[in-house]
C-alpha cells in the first residue's frame, strides 16, 4: 500500500502506509520514486461538454467511488461527486474547483474539476498554475468551442501538455477526420489519434487501438470491461453492419494521422487524442490508461529568486485556492497548497514566506471533493489541503525555511463592479468580515476606496452575483443585493519610482482603492477616462492582471 488508498467515500480517516511502505520511505531513492507515480491534472471544456460526468467515470475506473450518479437524471436531480456547492447542485454547473486524489494502475492521480463557465474564469486560470497536464473534453457534435479554445490559450501560456478526448460518440457527431482538422487548425495543435470511432450515433460500436490493432465494442453494460476483438472479427462485424467505409477511415488513420509522439506532446504542441462517450462508461480506461502512461511527473516550478525542481529534498508549496464552510458545521476554511518539491509530513513546521512567520502543518487533508482523509505525508505533485483561519491567501507560498516566492498565480481585473446593498444595516460588521474572508477565498474582489466611502465589490462574471449573493445567505445569514456604480473598470497601480506612486495616490485620491492584499487600485468611470488617465501619467503601470510577486518578509 501507499500513502493514498483508493477507497470509497465514507467517513473521514487516516491515511497510513503499511510498516512495510515505511521502511521502502527511508530509502535514499524512495523520495524519487513517490514524486515520479504523481500525476496532477485539470479537466477543461465548454460547458455542457460532459466535463463533470467525465470526472465521475475517471474517480469510478480509479476505484475511488463504487457508484457514478448522472449528472442530471431523468425526474431526479442528483448531485455529483465534484459539485457539492448548493447553487452547483440547483443549476447543474460548476463554479467552483474542485480536488480529488485516487490512485490508479500503480500512480497517484491528482484531479482538478474546474468551472466549466467563463464566468468563473479566474478559478480556472489559477487551478491551471497547479497542474502538470490537463484533459480537453470536446463535444463530437459541436467540435472547438469558445470557451475551450480559452482556456486551451491559457494551457499553451504554460506549456501544460494535453491530452483530448472526444466526448458523446453515442449521439449524432461530426465526421471525425474533420473534428480532428478543426482542432489542429483552430488550436494550431498537432493530433494523434490513440483510439479510432467505429462509427457514430445509434451505429457507434466501439473504439479501434491504433497501436494494439484491437477494438473494444461497447457493450450494452458499457462498464468499459467490454469485448475485444481482432482484424478478422473486426472485418466481419463490418460487413454485417454494411459499414465497410470504417474500414477505409482505419487505413486512412494509420497511414495518414500523425504518430504519437512523447516528446511533442509533453512540450505542448500534440495531443493525443481518445473517443468515447463519458455517459456511457465507454473509453475512459483507455483515457485513464493514456494519462498514467504518457502524462508527465511533477514539473519544475519558477520562484521570484530560482527554479524549483520536483525532486529537491525540501518541501515547498504554492496556495492556488482557498474554499470557505466546505462543511458549514464547522465553518471550516481550507487553503488547497500545489508541492513543489520534496515531502510533506503530517505535524512538520514549515515557513510562511509572506510573514515570515513558522506554521504547523498539524492537519493536512487529502481531498475527495467534499470528503476529506488526513495525510500523514505527501509528495511534489500533490495537491493538500491545509485548514486554517485567515492565515494563508491566494498565491503564498510555504518552505523549509528558504525564502523564496512562487509567481505567476493570477487575479484577474474585475468586468463588474457594484455596491453591496444590505437588508439589515445592524449586520454590517458582519457582511465586511464576510466580504473579506470571501475575496481571500477569491469569490469577490472588494475594492475600499482609500476616501472611505463604501466599499465595490469586482466580479468577471454576472454568474458571481448569484454565487455571492447565494453564499452570503447560506453562510453568513446576510440577505443582500446590489447596486450599481459610477465605477465601471479597476486597473492595478504600479511605479518604478515608489515617489511617483505616491504622488499619482495623492492626486486621484477620489478614485483610488485598496485591494484584499492592500495593493493600490484606480477605479475609472470609463475606458476613455482610463486612457486619458494613462495619458497625463506615463509612467505609472496600470495592470488589468496581478500576478503573485515576491514580497518583503515581515
């Protein structure tokens, strides 16, 4: 055994190793050997591409569930595994990342479910600073859509390799040569094709391997434990179908599709490429199969003062995401933490770079989206999460002792921005902790003016209203709603010069504001009042994305 079991979900316990475990844990190579069977990626796709249902088949072939409930069943609602948010449950969506750990065919797998909607982008682009691969979900009706060809921009920023798997061959879908095209010349990225449809539709029958040369028919259980055939039988099955025309795609694909190729698609420029129908349980093994094999271990990690590499015997770690009253008994706050490099072990202190102050870490916390399992140890490439009480944000970063900063991980400017009216103005004590807690979670950016007039509230999306809205209710008891501004764009301020900083402040003290972390912040009424902003001060920075920096230790 591990340190990570593949169980049900249940009750919250302990994870341990067997005696025997440990003592391989104390060879000199035992730390290569965890960090290398890590695999952490992410699931992106448009929504309604089967994105949540794919999580589900992928943690059931894991083993790390016993029963996958549809996403939205006939006459009854049922909530996923990954959606556990009231408002994900009511709309059928997701807003919110979730983070599941199984292990699979000898690897760990870290499983990131982002938010499918672009409304809750931000999340998705910082979950995707913590993974090592992603899988691209497409529609094999609708092929490239516009928030897939996003968030496919954003993995190409970081050089995340991708691996695609077309989704809901079981229904009517496009030819597959050209859903192929349209992925190499839409995302300019090279294809290859691991698996073959045989047929589409009501004549889906099941998948060719290109490289094993078999082909697994979907069976009316479809548990993707399903028959395997050769040529012969293949050629057979064909002909009783009167779909001899298969035949001839699979001799176009082997002659005509690019090879797969390790080196290319771990530097980002191919995919390989599985059908299947997520629905249906058919082609998640051989996609299961294809990420333990191909997907790379844990990568290197930039900091503000050096590159962090996976195998160093020190732990690090980045927050990338912070989640509040995960379980509202006990009004929990959990900080989600990427390792970067050596082992974490249960009760080690650690340092918080941002204060510069030492931490325990006396409850670290393997996650099964709302379901949660101590960890007596983890390794880079995991993902853990770590409860505290306001002590750790968005983008800190935790060491050994060596003081360093993780950067990159963003906060994106807001497209909205309103007034919180409360009902009951007796409450508004609370409503400012809440709005506090809420945007170091990053469910709100609140702006307060350095004026003192009321403070904004910054969304990138209108979905994040109801969210605010539907949270502040659920979880603080505060019934809200919103008013408009005179505000209508927020750019951060930055300066080379620290005394022409404060001589822009002090001249737009009216519009400027301050942010969670205490970052100056312009408010313009206008995109004209902006540029002309911009015009009288030139050499004043205004930034419509903040990326974790290194700060000062305290």
């Amino acid at each position: 055994m591990s340190a990570i079991s593949a169980q049900t979900c249940g009750k919250a316990q302990t994870m341990t190793m067997t005696e025997t475990a440990r003592q391989a844990a104390d060879r000199p190579d035992a730390l290569d050997q965890e960090i290398s069977r890590r695999r952490t990626f992410a699931i992106i796709s448009h929504p309604d591409a089967g994105k949540t249902t794919l999580t589900e088949k992928l943690l059931l072939f894991g083993g790390a569930i016993q029963l996958a409930g549809q996403v939205r069943a006939r006459g009854e609602r049922r909530r996923t595994r990954s959606d556990w948010m009231s408002i994900e449950r009511d709309r059928g969506i997701s807003v919110v990342t979730s983070v599941m750990t199984f292990e699979y065919g000898g690897n760990v797998f870290n499983l990131l479910d982002t938010p499918g909607h672009e409304d809750f982008s931000e999340d998705t682009y910082r979950t995707l600073t913590a993974v090592d691969a992603a899988i691209m979900v497409i529609d094999a009706a609708k092929g490239i859509e516009d928030r897939t060809r996003k968030l496919f921009e954003v993995c190409r920023l970081r050089d995340i390799p991708i691996v695609t798997f077309i989704n809901k061959m079981d229904r009517e879908t496009r030819d597959p040569f050209e859903v192929l095209d349209e992925i190499e010349k839409t995302l300019a990225l090279d294809t290859a094709p691991m698996t073959w449809p045989i047929g589409g539709g009501r004549d889906f029958l099941g998948t060719y391997d290109i490289e094993t040369g078999k082909v697994r028919l979907m069976n009316e259980t479809s548990d993707d434990h399903n028959d395997m055939i050769g040529d012969n039988a293949l050629t057979d099955l064909l002909a009783s179908r009167n779909m001899d025309h298969v035949a001839e795609e699979l001799e176009l694909v082997r002659d005509g599709c690019n090879p797969f190729d390790l080196g290319a698609f771990r530097e980002g420029t191919l995919t390989p490429v599985y059908w299947g129908s997520a629905l249906r349980n058919f082609g998640i093994k051989d996609l299961l199969d294809g990420l333990a094999r191909f997907s790379p271990p844990p990568r290197d990690q930039a900091a503000d003062k050096r590159t962090v590499h996976a195998n160093e015997a020190k732990m690090t770690a980045f927050v990338f995401k912070i989640q509040a009253n995960m379980d509202p008994n006990h009004r929990d706050r959990i900080a989600f933490i990427r390792l970067c490099s050596g082992k974490l072990t249960r009760g080690m202190k650690v340092r918080h770079v941002r204060s510069g102050k030492q931490m325990g870490l006396h409850t670290p916390q393997f996650f099964f989206a709302q379901e949660r399992h101590i960890a007596d140890e983890a390794y880079a490439g995991d993902v853990v999460g770590l409860p505290n009480h306001g002590t750790l944000r968005i983008g800190d970063t935790l060491t050994e002792g060596e003081d360093l900063t993780f950067v990159g991980v963003p906060n994106f400017a807001p497209e909205i921005l309103r007034r919180v009216r409360l009902e009951d103005a007796m409450k508004a004590k609370k409503l400012k902790q809440a709005l506090q807690e809420l945007a170091e979670e990053g469910v709100v950016q609140v702006f307060r003016p350095v004026d003192g007039s009321p403070a904004l509230v910054g969304f990138v999306g209108a979905l994040q209203l109801d969210v605010l809205q539907n949270r502040l209710a659920a979880e603080y008891g505060l019934t809200v709603g919103f008013e408009g501004s005179q505000y209508t764009l927020a750019r951060w301020i930055a300066a080379e010069d620290g005394k022409q900083l404060d001589e822009f402040l002090a001249a737009n003290r009216s519009a400027t504001a301050e942010d969670v972390d205490g970052d100056p912040v312009l408010l313009s009424t206008s995109g004209y009042a902006l540029n002309y902003v911009r015009d009288k001060w030139p050499k004043i920075r205004f930034a419509d994305i903040k990326e974790t920096q290194a700060r000062p230790s305290a």
